[in-house]
C-alpha cells in the first residue's frame, strides 16, 4: 500500500514537473507582464513622458543614431515578447524620434522578433500536446488554418481589433510553421506601422500646440478602413482556392 502510495507520488511529481518544463517560458512571460502591471511601468511608456523627456531623447537620436535605433528595437522587441500594452506608444515614438522610414523599420524589426519569441514560446508549451488532445473541431480548425496560414495571420495583423499577443499565441497552438509566421507577421505589420509612424512624425506640433494626445484617436474610420481593405486583398488567395475548388 505503502509503495503504491510512493509511486502515485512520484507519477505526479515526474508530470509537474514535464509540465513546468514546457510552460516555464510562457510562465516567464506571464511575470514579467505581471511585474509590469504591478510596478506601473506604463508611467514611463506615454506620450506624457515622451513630451516631458523629448529634448533629451531627440538630443541623444541626434548624437548617436545608431545605438539609440538599436536600443529602441530591443526595448521594442521585448514589449512585444511580454505583450506589454505599450504597443502603440512605442510605434508611434519611433515616428517621432526616428522619421517614418527608419521608424517603421524598427517597428518592424522589433515586433516581428517579439512576436517570434511568443510564438515558439507557445509552440514549446503547447505544441503536439495540445494537438494531442485536442477534439475534432480543433483539429479541422488547424486543417484549415495551416491550409491557408500565410493569408489568414496577416489579415488578423492587418486589422487592430485583435489582441497582438492572442495573434501571436493561437497560430503556434494550430500549428503554423515558423518560416510561414515570421513572413505573415512581417509583412502584415507593414502598412499599419507606416500609418502610426507618420501620425508620430507630426507629434511634436501636437505638442508645441499645448494639445491633448491619445493613441485612440489614431484609430480614425478612415484608417481602419484602409486597413480592412488591405485584409480583404489578404483574403482573396483564400477565396480564388475555394472558387477553383467548385
């Protein structure tokens, strides 16, 4: 009795501790984002901060550009991999202490190789596992998703409704290849890092104005719409394959 007692204990001990192997990074990932909230970091990721600190932080792009664009792609990079809501802030900063161009590719850069961080981190603690045990419907839905991944990630990078960090977790838990979402993460976030760079370009009138800014009202209809447009013509791969397939 004594021994099967023992060796239900160690069974459950030994399968813990699989688990914990597999879901450390993104138990790493959840504290580092709790550590966040809880400190209230955000206080010092704002447009606030960004005008009271613009003389210093515009001073020191102007005397080492290099090293600042590769300090900004780092920070970047790890906002994305711990899913800080900081996002918006960040890209738009970059229109404004880099210009649009040199802005929006390290937007790009930094959030894709943030974006890749969750994913296998995802892809680690979930992976066969997940498809394992996972019922029917899941297993049509990986079906279909890989069938046509490359179109579908990017018309949900496309349109900002959708929770960045959600985007990057759920094509790992289906299946999606790592070639295949690094390419859609980096092209679908194109457009939409040009759209927030150029507002962060005209920033600094906004600020010598004494005006009030937000990032929800780069939101506007017209960009969203523009964005919808540009994930329709994601879309249409999908669309000619079920055509052809009739």
């Amino acid at each position: 009795m004594g021994r099967a007692v023992r060796n239900l204990a160690d069974g459950r001990s030994k399968t813990a501790m699989a688990w914990l192997k597999r879901l450390w990074p993104l138990l790493l990932l959840a504290a580092g984002f709790a550590l966040f909230v809880g400190l209230r970091l955000d206080r010092y990721v704002s447009f606030a901060a960004l005008k009271e600190h613009r003389d210093l932080l515009l001073d020191l792009v102007a005397r080492h550009r290099t090293a600042m664009a590769v300090g900004f792609v780092a920070v970047y990079t790890l906002c994305v991999t711990f899913s800080l809501p900081v996002s918006l802030v960040m890209t738009i900063t970059a229109g404004f202490l880099f210009g649009q161009l040199l802005g929006s590719v390290l937007v790009i850069i930094g959030a894709t190789a943030g974006a890749t961080g969750v994913f296998l981190a995802a892809r680690t603690a979930f992976g066969d596992s997940l498809c394992r045990r996972a019922g029917p419907w899941l297993k049509k839905m990986e079906s279909g998703f890989k069938e046509n991944a490359i179109s579908y990630l990017m018309v949900l990078r496309l349109i900002p409704i959708f929770p960045f960090f959600a985007v990057n977790l759920v094509p790992a838990m289906l299946g999606m290849s790592l070639r295949d979402f690094v390419l859609a993460t980096f092209i679908g976030i194109i457009p939409g890092s040009f759209v927030f760079t150029s507002v962060g370009v005209g920033l600094g009138s906004v600020f010598d104005a004494g005006e009030e800014f937000t990032a929800s009202s780069v939101l506007t209809p017209r960009v969203m719409l523009a964005l919808a447009g540009l994930a329709c013509l994601a879309l249409l791969p999908v669309v000619y394959k079920k055509l052809k397939r009739r």
